[in-house]
C-alpha cells in the first residue's frame, strides 16, 4: 500500500485495509496531551489509535494529502485535517513522516500545525 491507498483508507474507516497496510511492529507517534495522543506499538495499537481518531470524531475525521516529499521509503507530508462532531470543528494542517518496509508503513509521527486545536477538539 502507499501513502495515497493508506490514508484513503483512514478516511473511510477502513481498519481492516489498514491493519494489512502496517509491518506487525509498526510505530505510531501523535504528541501532544488530548485522548488520541500517545506513542503506539504494535499492529493493534496503531490501529486501534487510528479507530480512536475516527471515533471521537464520529467518524468525520479526513485527512487530504497537499505537499508529498519522498526520499526511498522514506515520506513527509503536510495534510489539510477536518472533522466535525458534536458541535466541535477541527481545521489543521499538519505534518507528518512516515517510513515504510516492503511497501508497508513501519514507523509515523505526527507533527500538529496547532496542537491546541487539536486538544480541544480530541479533549
């Protein structure tokens, strides 16, 4: 899966494309102190941290890709993050790089173009 297949499938809440798109000792990142931050390991972890993203957004949480840079199977890119939800709106853009082994993402970090958006909107 690339990029593109990977965060087409976070948008639909596709968790089970998702969870075949990661190597079994995939490293996530989301700094910061709302529900969805933490350092997550493992398939079911970051998995789970993604599901947990869809949830408390209820679901509206989208991620659209703007300035892709690759270097091997190494990607940064900042992406534009919407979501709406309970009377709650988030409008971002973050960063984010990503590192992938045999076509699968091994390792990610977020890096929040507004970190307290994002906590309130996450709580």
């Amino acid at each position: 899966m690339n990029l593109f297949e990977i965060l087409k499938a976070f948008n639909e809440g596709d968790l089970a494309a998702l969870r075949d798109s990661v190597t079994p000792d995939v490293t996530y990142v989301i700094p910061g102190r709302a529900a969805v931050s933490g350092e997550f390991s493992g398939i079911e972890a970051v998995v789970g941290a993604f599901g947990r993203l869809r949830e408390l957004s209820g679901g509206t949480i989208a991620v659209e890709p703007q300035l892709v840079l690759r270097d091997g199977d190494d990607v940064m890119f900042t992406g534009r993050v919407t979501a709406e939800h309970q009377g709650r709106s988030l409008d971002v853009v973050n960063a984010y790089a990503f590192h992938f082994v045999d076509g699968k993402l091994a390792g990610g970090r977020l890096f929040p173009g507004d970190l307290h958006a994002i906590e309130a909107f996450f709580g």
